[in-house]
C-alpha cells in the first residue's frame, strides 16, 4: 500500500486506469477532484509498487507524450484488498448507525408513551 496517500483516492485512480488505460493524468486529476501533482505523485508511487505499469506509446519526437496505463496483477489483487476493506468499512458504519437509529426510536416511543399516560 502507497504510504501517506488515502485509500480511497488509491482505489479511484486504480478503478479509471482498468476501466481507461489512455486516461491523461489532468482529466484523471479532474474525475478525482485532486490536484495535478497529487495524481502524478500517487501514478508514481503506484508504478514504483508495481499495480500500475506505463506505456509511452508516442513515436513522434515533439509531439505530447502519450501513456497507456496497464493494471497488472497486484494492483488487480490491491485493488480487491481496498474494495473489501472499503466494504468491511461501510459495514461497520452502517451498522452503528443502525444502532443509533433503534436507541432514537426506541427513546422517541417511550417519550410517547409517557405523554399519552400522563
């Protein structure tokens, strides 16, 4: 896992890369609504882990560098690892929040309650 770099924003970029390989850092940075230099920073950091591998497929000299990104096994694995955790996550909060629903409407009858006994 990339250090430093929150998880969520790990698994966005790691989703639009399978899902795009010939996405531009800029629109990648605009879909995820995080500066350009984070998304270069955290491209990188996935490149140097070895979930992302890049392709420069530009053959002409003065022309704008095109990159094909390519997802390869680990990031397919970590990509699931996130997934699962972002799952287990939610879970967990929706289940606390369910709780704290019941203990309100549990609270809302017995003030019910007692007003209609008084």
């Amino acid at each position: 896992m990339v250090e430093h770099a929150p998880k969520e924003e790990i698994l966005h970029i790691i989703k639009h890369v399978e899902t795009d390989p010939a996405v531009s850092q800029r629109i990648l940075s605009n879909r995820l609504n995080i500066s350009l230099g984070k998304t270069n920073y955290l491209l990188k950091e996935l490149i140097k882990k070895g979930f992302i591998k890049a392709h420069d497929f530009s053959h002409h000299s003065g022309k704008l560098r095109k990159v094909h990104y390519l997802l390869t096994k680990e990031g397919a694995e970590e990509k699931l690892r996130l997934t699962y955790y972002f799952l287990k996550t939610r879970e967990q909060e929706y289940n606390i929040m369910k709780q704290e629903w019941e203990q309100l409407m549990n609270n809302n009858r017995e003030n019910y309650n007692e007003r209609k006994s008084s």
